[in-house]
C-alpha cells in the first residue's frame, strides 16, 4: 500500500498482534515492522528487553509489559503536524500486543 498524505490527527486505533509485525530479534531486543493504520507508512519499532550499564554492573532484565506502544512515525509530512510534536508522523497511536 502507498502512503496516504492524510492531515495530522491525534487518534487511537485497534491493538495489532506481534506475529502480524515480523518480530525480528536484535541485540537489545526484538524490533517490529509496523505499518500505520492511518497513513500506511511504514517504520520499524524496537521493543528493547534489557538496560545495559557500563562494567562493573551487570546487565538487568526489564520485565515484559505484554505490549509495544507505537506512534507513527512515517518521516512524511502531515499537514497540520504541531512543530513541536517530537514523532514525524501523521498522529496515529495503536499497540503491539504479545
């Protein structure tokens, strides 16, 4: 699908499954590919598992939350875009759940 040059419109969609993102692991975590709900654009997102800290300390786990908040973040420009909005997107909201 082609990405949709839609105005800037704060708004929450439905939860999408991990399986539907292709979870890929990394070495801090698993990234999904995400595709936004409003727009089409298409991004990825990484969900990062652990906190590393510089030696002497240990790595330390973070406990899973069962699910990734996203916010678009195409890169395309959306008309209406606040300036100050820190995500480059057109104002979609949803979750990865897994």
């Amino acid at each position: 699908m082609e990405h949709k040059p839609i105005q800037f419109e704060v708004r929450s969609f439905d939860d999408v499954s991990a399986a539907d993102c292709s979870p890929q692991q990394t070495v801090d975590g698993i990234e999904y590919a995400v595709m936004c709900p409003a727009c089409n654009g298409r991004f990825t997102v990484e969900e990062v598992g652990s906190i590393y800290r510089k030696a002497p300390f240990a790595k330390q786990a973070k406990p899973a939350s069962g699910v990734v908040n996203v916010v678009c973040e195409c890169g395309e420009e959306h008309t209406g875009r606040p300036p100050a909005d820190p995500f480059v997107g057109c104002g979609a909201a949803w979750r990865i759940r897994k």
